[in-house]
C-alpha cells in the first residue's frame, strides 16, 4: 500500500505553496524548509505552459534569533499569450525578546504582472506578541508595526510611481494536532498614513494534512482586498483563490 502511495504522490504536480506557520525559536532548530514545483505543458486545441515553483528556507539558532526567507514565481501562458507572470521574494529576521515577544524586521520585493505591479519593494517591521498559547486549543499571535512601500506599475502615464508609509498589523492563529496535521489563519490589515481609506487586506485560511512520510496535502483559501487598485487594465479591488496542493517539507 505504501508503494502504491508512493507513486501516486509522485505521479503528481507539486503546487506551489509556502508554509506561513509561525516560527517559534527552538521548536525546530537548525534549518528547515519546504519546496514546490509544478512544470504542467497542453498542446492540441489548446496551447497551454504552467510554471509554478516556491521555496521557504528556515534558520532557527535555537538560542535568541531565527532566519526566514521565502520566494516564488509564477507564470501561465495560453496561445502564445502570458496571462500570469508574477514573483516574489521575502527576508525575515526574528528576535526572542521574551518567550512570548519577537521584534520582526522584513525586506520584500514582488512583481503581479496581472495586476499591473511592475516592481514593488516593501521593507519594515513591527512586534509580534503571543497572546494565548493552549495545547488543546492552539496559539494566537498580534503584531503590530508600520512599512514602507514603493510600487513602480506598468503603465506609469495612468498610475505613477507610489512611496506609501503604511501601518501593518495582523492577527494569526494556529493549531497543531497530534496526526501532524496544522490549521493556520491570518488577517494583515495595512492602511496607508495620512489617507486611511488607501488599505491593503490580505487574508487566508488553509489546513495541511500529512499523507506519506514529508508529504503533505494541503486546502487553503485566500482573500486579499486593495481598496485603489490601479487605474489602468480595471483592475479588481478583490482577488479570492482556492487552491489544493501537494507538498514536500524537509
């Protein structure tokens, strides 16, 4: 039966994903990490080539800091036309202050070809503080800080260039169970200063199941708000994906 499982785990794709879990210092020391790729190629009536590929490396030093960078890249085309081309990449540096208390520092850079975003750079940080913590029940996390944000779009004569300073702040939860499967939830809320109707929500909810040995499946949904999106291309101000993905933690 496991040579079946096997197979099968490996006759499929594996969707990208990153695991958003948070990083407690000393839970998992030294580096860890998760890795996806997907390669798909239709031809016939339909030309069609997927590539979809994330990786999520961790350093935890088992004392006072942790490391955490991520990044990915999508990209879809049909007929000889991409209609998704978008990446992604993310640095994080993690303080234990207390056992409940974390400084977080961040840099990122991005481009959504989808939604007009040429390049978007955003650095910042913020205080993360564990709220509640019960083994029956799970553990909550606030944090709370500010970012920068520079954003370049595609068709700057429509959209100029932005440089916002935005509060960021965000509520997480996440539970364990003993089958080594985890719920996680989040929500970001990040309104710019000085116009507090210009806001950036981005939400998600996902659980991940172990199927065979680091081999995890995984259902999550998504739900990201962008109260002025850019002019050009009428662009949506909501953008909601469901997605169920294979994937391989080491």
């Amino acid at each position: 039966m496991k040579k079946l499982l096997s197979l099968f785990l490996l006759s499929l794709p594996l969707f990208a994903y990153i695991d958003v879990t948070p990083i407690e210092i000393g839970e998992r020391p030294g580096l860890s990490g998760s890795a996806a790729l997907s390669l798909s190629s239709k031809r016939g009536t339909t030309d069609k080539t997927e590539i979809d590929t994330d990786l999520n490396l961790r350093y935890d030093n088992n004392e006072s800091f942790a490391l955490w960078g991520f990044g990915g890249y999508k990209y879809t085309d049909t007929e000889g036309k991409s209609i998704e081309n978008r990446g992604a990449a993310h640095f994080r540096y993690l303080h234990r202050l207390t056992k409940n208390l974390y400084p977080e520092l961040f840099v990122q850079t991005e481009n959504n070809r989808i939604n007009e975003v040429d390049y978007r750079f955003v650095t910042g940080g913020d205080i993360r503080w564990r709220f509640f913590e019960r083994e029956d029940f799970g553990k909550g996390y606030l944090g709370v800080g500010a970012i920068y944000e520079r954003i370049r779009f595609i068709h700057p004569q429509t959209d100029p260039t932005q440089n916002n300073i935005r509060l960021s702040g965000y509520l997480f939860y996440t539970k364990s169970f003993p089958s080594r499967a985890r719920l996680n939830a989040y929500i970001y809320y990040q309104p710019r200063v000085g116009a507090w109707s210009d806001l950036n929500l981005y939400s998600l909810a996902e659980f991940q199941t172990p199927v065979y040995k680091n081999f995890f499946l995984l259902f999550s949904f998504t739900y990201n708000y962008d109260s002025t999106p850019p002019l050009y291309g009428s662009v949506d101000s909501v953008n909601i994906q469901q997605k169920l993905s294979l994937l391989w933690k080491f």
